[in-house]
C-alpha cells in the first residue's frame, strides 16, 4: 500500500519511491521516531501505523485525513 500512496502521491513518478527509503515515505506513527519523522514530512503525509483505531483521538476522524484499513476497507 505505501508504494501505491508513493507513486500516486508523485504523480506515477517512481523516482522518489526509489531514492527514499519506506520508513521515511511513511514512517510509523506509533514509535518516537516515527511520529518526529512524520510530522517533518511535507504535505500531504503518508503515515503507517498498526494501532488499533480506537486508540486514535477522536479528533482524527473530524480531520481531511483518509484513512485505509485493511480489516474494513471501504
């Protein structure tokens, strides 16, 4: 999933997929490191987490942000 978001995030350009490692496209949210990352990264942010969406604030879903889950995906 985080190569699909990648490339549509470049416009189907595969340079950036290539030169930028996974964990800085879309770090995990979860982790200090990750959650620091994340919010350096220019908009729109891809941002990987396995936590469970209830344990995400309230205030997440009121947000422009999309969401996929694998367990229920719309």
């Amino acid at each position: 999933m985080l190569e699909i978001l990648s490339l549509i995030r470049q416009d189907g350009d595969p340079r950036w997929c290539r030169s930028v490692p996974n964990w800085e496209r879309g770090p995990w949210l979860e982790t200090l490191l990750g959650y620091r990352r994340a919010r350096a990264n220019p908009r729109p942010r891809i941002i990987s987490s396995h936590l469970p969406v209830q344990m995400f604030p309230k205030a997440f879903f009121g947000s422009k942000a999309k969401v996929w889950d694998k367990k229920n995906p719309k």
